[in-house]
C-alpha cells in the first residue's frame, strides 16, 4: 500500500514486496532525499547507510530522475534555415 507514495516507478516497483513499514518509511526518505537532497549531519549519515544497502534501488532513481529533468522537443531539430 505505501507504494503509492513512492516518486519513481523504481521505488513502487520494491516497495510492492515490502510488508516492514520502517524498511518502506526508510526508502520514501531515501527517494525524497534524492529528489531534494537536504544537508545536515544526521541526515547525511542516514542517507549514506541507505545508498549503501541499496545500490541499485538509487541508481535506478537517479536514473529516472535525470531522465525526468533533461529537456523533452517534441519537434525534431529542421535542418533548413530560418
């Protein structure tokens, strides 16, 4: 159930298997964190511990999130003068 506040496709995909709320609360956080990464001592070291167990699951959000910030044309490029 708590899938459906995750950001990223990846992160809904895992949370579907995932029945331990605070293993889910910790990667909600993780993924808030990737997507606004906020500073603070505590929060680095928390977020630290996450991306290390969790390797592929930032990897995986990360990449949808770069895909998300690089621009979209929905035209493609003429190559006749203006």
């Amino acid at each position: 159930m708590l899938e459906q506040h995750a950001r990223t496709e990846a992160l809904r995909r895992t949370l579907t298997g995932v029945t331990d709320h605070r293993l889910a609360s910790d990667l909600l956080f993780l993924e808030a964190w990737l997507i606004h990464p906020a500073h603070g001592a505590a929060m680095a070291l928390r977020v630290g511990q996450l991306k290390r167990a969790n390797p592929q699951l930032v990897a995986d959000i990360d990449g949808e999130i770069s895909a998300l910030r690089r621009p979209h044309f929905s035209h493609p490029v003429s190559s006749r003068g203006c």
